[in-house]
C-alpha cells in the first residue's frame, strides 16, 4: 500500500499490533517513532502521518496532518458481467486503483449464477478490495458499487444518468463488433463501459445493449478473462478522455 488510508470515525485511535496498516508501516516501511507516512481518511483529504509512539502491547499512536485533496475521479462507470470470485476481487482492486466512478456488477444470459453468491460481496472483501485499489493509487475515494440482476435491470435503470451529462455508452464484444476503440476520436466527456462475463454476450443481449445506444467495440482477437477485459477497455478509456495525460 502507498498510502495508509483510515475510516473517518477511527482516527485518533492506535492501531493495534494485528492490524495490517501497522505491520506495513513496521515490517515493510521499517518506520520507527518521529517517521512520517503517507496518509489519508477514506472519502475525505490526503497528507502525512507520524508514528508517535510504539506500545508496550505492540500498538503504535500517530498523528495526522491531512490538508490535501485526493485524485480526481476518471469519469468513467464500468457495467460488468460477474466474473470468478477469485477474479472479482482483483478486478474490484483494479478498477478502483483506475479511479473509476463507479462498478455495477450485472447478472449476464450466459454467466455463471453461483458466481453471484459469493461471500465476497456480504461479508466485506469487496470493500477491502476497493480500499486495497485506492491505497495502491494514493487515492482516498472509492468507486460506487451496485449490483444488478441482469443487463436488463441495469439498462432499465441506467445509473449513469445524471443532469447535464450525456455519456458515451460502449459495449467490449468482439463477436458482432462495430470497431474497435482506435476508431474513437478524443472525447473529454463521461463514460460507460459494459463488459460482459467470461463467455460473453448473448445476442439477445447485443441486441439489447444496441437499442439502448451502446456502440460495440472490439478488444482484439484473443479471448480475455472478464478481469483483462475490462482493466484493457477501462484503459483505451482513460487515454480516449484523456485521463492518462
């Protein structure tokens, strides 16, 4: 981690001698007491920590000086067919260290149902997946994160929608492509990306996603895992937008 980011409402405590954040700041960092950190509050300003103290019991006290303001968000939401567990918490890491808006996560016609149910997203890995992202980005914002049942629901609800934006939608499919992102001119406006599961879409999705005013766009010859899918298109993103300048 490149910055040690805190809840809002734990700051102030020590942190014990079992918490990660103190064995990075140990073990990695090797920081002693008077040693300063990077440091940020999650959702709230960025700056510098400083070890004040190592406890009898292992835990250490600090103090922060946090005036900074945090990266600013790519404006870019990424709609995605679930994947793998063990793929979605490295794609969640991923995204968020990308700095995205937002992650909906879709059911798809041809994804896996059972992936739905993964304990990871109800018993907290997602967020330490997003919290782990932001603090490899030195970044104190997380992405929004939704759910939705199916592609259906998601177009129906279109989450991106918001007063005075007109995203551009674009669906990664390289089977019924209409071009690929180099056909894209520079844009500086928002987003959307919808990247389907690890089979792809259905054409009855691709139907779907046309009438709703996405533009089919392909990633290249090769089949990718969802994860490398949808870091490649969030990436030809951000350098079409021009997030990467």
């Amino acid at each position: 981690m490149n910055i040690i980011l805190f809840e809002p409402d734990e700051t102030g405590r020590p942190l014990s001698r079992r918490d990660e954040r103190t064995a990075h700041l140990l073990k990695v960092l090797r920081k002693k007491p008077g040693d300063t950190f990077d440091a940020g509050i999650l959702g709230g300003p960025v700056g510098t920590g400083r070890i004040e103290a190592l406890r009898l019991d292992g835990s250490l006290t600090y103090t922060l000086d946090l005036r900074g303001a945090p990266p600013e968000r790519t404006p870019i939401r990424a709609g995605v067919g679930f994947p793998r567990p063990i793929q979605l918490r490295r794609l969640l890491r991923d995204l968020s260290s990308l700095g995205l808006e937002a992650v909906d996560l879709l059911g798809s016609d041809l994804g896996e149902k059972s992936y739905r149910d993964t304990k990871l997203l109800s018993g907290g890995g997602a967020r330490a997946a997003l919290i782990e992202g932001a603090a490899q980005a030195r970044d104190t914002a997380l992405p929004e994160l939704r759910l939705f049942p199916d592609l259906d629901r998601w177009i129906e609800a279109r989450p991106w929608q918001r007063e005075g934006r007109s995203p551009l939608l674009i669906a990664a499919d390289n089977v019924r492509p209409e071009g690929t992102f180099a056909h894209l001119g520079p844009r500086r406006g928002p987003m959307v990306l919808a990247v389907g599961s690890e089979r792809g879409w259905s054409d009855r999705e691709r139907d779907l996603l046309e009438r709703a005013g996405f533009t089919r766009l392909s990633l290249g010859k090769r089949a990718l895992r969802t994860e490398t899918a949808c870091v490649a298109a969030a990436v030809l993103a951000m350098e079409k937008i021009g997030a990467l300048e």
